[in-house]
C-alpha cells in the first residue's frame, strides 16, 4: 500500500513538471478522445501494453462497495477514468505494472 502511495506521488510530481501527453478524464468524450490521440502514435506493441494497463488500473480500483454504492453506471465509470486523469502512456503502463 505504502509503495502505490509513493509510486502514485510521484507520478502525479511528474504529471505537475509536464511530462507530455494526459488522459483528460474530464468528461466521457475528453477521455475517449484523448487515449485514441495517445494511442494512435504508438507502436502496435506498447499500444496494446498501454490498452491492458487502462483495464488493469480500472479494474483494480474497483471494490464490492463502491458497485454496492455507485448510483449510477455512469457514476462508477468516471470513478475509474479519474484514476487514470493525468497519467502518460508511460505513468499508465508504470501504474499497472505496480500492481501485479
């Protein structure tokens, strides 16, 4: 716990120095527009590591009492694209990397 804390500490110090292109998780649309502009540049390969990292982090954030206590399914989801808000393709993939 103490390391995703760390590791999630400093990924948001890298976010603040400008490390390139974010997730704008700021509405459904920002955030679909935005992991298509991130992706679409990358190689096949890390763009499938990055498409897997997005549902690993998602997934991970997930617990039986916030799908007990989401009042919507469109309450839930952006709860898990703010996980994402910010992060580089490279935070991404870091992220879940942390949590295997």
């Amino acid at each position: 716990m103490k390391r995703a804390l760390l590791l999630s500490v400093c990924l948001m110090t890298l976010v603040g120095c400008g490390g390139g292109a974010t997730i704008d998780a700021s509405s459904q649309a920002a955030f679909d527009a935005s992991i298509e502009r991130l992706s679409k540049d990358l190689e096949p390969q890390k763009a499938m590591e990055f498409q897997a990292s997005i549902v690993m982090v998602m997934l991970s954030s997930v617990d039986v009492t916030d799908l007990m206590s989401a009042s919507s399914p469109d309450a839930m989801q952006e709860k898990l694209q703010k996980e994402l808000h910010g992060l580089t393709v490279d935070e991404v993939i870091a992220k879940a990397k942390s949590l295997k």
